[in-house]
C-alpha cells in the first residue's frame, strides 16, 4: 500500500468504512430538511471535490461513493444504518464520523435541533458517552466560530480567559 493510497476513491459498492463516512454525512445534512450550501461545501471538502470550470463537483473517484451513499439514505432509515455499520467500525473510524458530523452541523451556523438529535443517535448508537465527546465538541466549536475575530464582547475574548480541554 503506498503511502496516499487511503485517499484514494471508493466505488461505494459495498458498505465500507468510507461509505459509511460519506452516508453518515449525507444523514447529517439532510436531518433538518434541507441541505444548505454550507453543507454541501462541507461533504465535497471531506469527499473531495473538482473544479470544473467556474463550479465544483464531486471528484471522479467518489462520484459512485456518493451516489450509493444517496441511495442508501433514500432507501434505509438511520437507525437501520447505524445499527447495520457499527459493529464494522473501528473506534477511530467512529470518532471521525463523530468529529465531521458536528463540523457539518455547524457549517451553517447553530445546529438545528433535528441536527442535534440526529447527532445523539449516532453518539448512542457508536457507544460514545457524551463526556468522552465533550472535548472534540470543544474544539470544532472553536474552530467554528470565528466570531472571537469579530465580537471584542465575545466571552472567550475577555482577559484571562484561556482556551482548555478537560
């Protein structure tokens, strides 16, 4: 295996770790009813997207992972996928699903409460407590919100306050 191979493409033929990547995200996306450009932005970037002319789409490579990952979402509930692609992941392939579903929740600003239930599901159904969770939340948080560049009144600006994971 070279060394980028693990960056290569998937058909999407079968349910894999990736699928279930891709699948998971489109479940985010989609959990308020709409799927906001941010969103969309956000599966290309972790997908990989290509530019063609003055739009984006998705690479040739992960075309087919996406389209079998937009068939299982309209043909399978999330509970069902949940329970069918738990058991397959490894701990660090559910945390990063964990970690892109709140980076794609908070593309668009605040979570939708639908968002967030739809991310309690997939906590619950990894078999990741909260408080495990917690620090990763702490951090794509703070990554998201740039407003600490923008808001002098913002509660993380005021002197002494310091940046922690516990």
């Amino acid at each position: 295996m070279g060394l980028f191979d693990m960056f290569q493409g998937d058909r999407g033929e079968q349910m894999t770790p990736h699928l279930a990547f891709a699948t998971a995200i489109i479940y985010m996306m989609g959990a308020d009813g709409e799927m906001d450009n941010e969103e969309v932005g956000f599966l290309l970037s972790v997908v990989g997207g290509k530019s063609a002319g003055k739009s984006i789409g998705v690479g040739a490579n992960n075309r087919a992972l996406l389209d079998k990952a937009l068939q299982y979402v309209r043909r399978n509930p999330v509970d069902k996928f949940i329970a069918e692609v738990a058991p397959k992941l490894t701990d660090a392939q559910k945390m990063c699903i964990l970690v892109n579903l709140i980076d794609c929740a908070l593309a668009d600003g605040q979570p939708e409460p639908e968002e967030q239930q739809m991310f309690g599901r997939f906590l619950h159904g990894f078999g990741v407590p909260m408080e495990r969770f917690k620090p990763f939340f702490e951090v794509i948080s703070l990554k998201r919100d740039t407003s600490v560049f923008t808001a002098s009144n913002h509660p993380k600006n005021q002197w002494g306050y310091q940046v922690r994971l516990w």
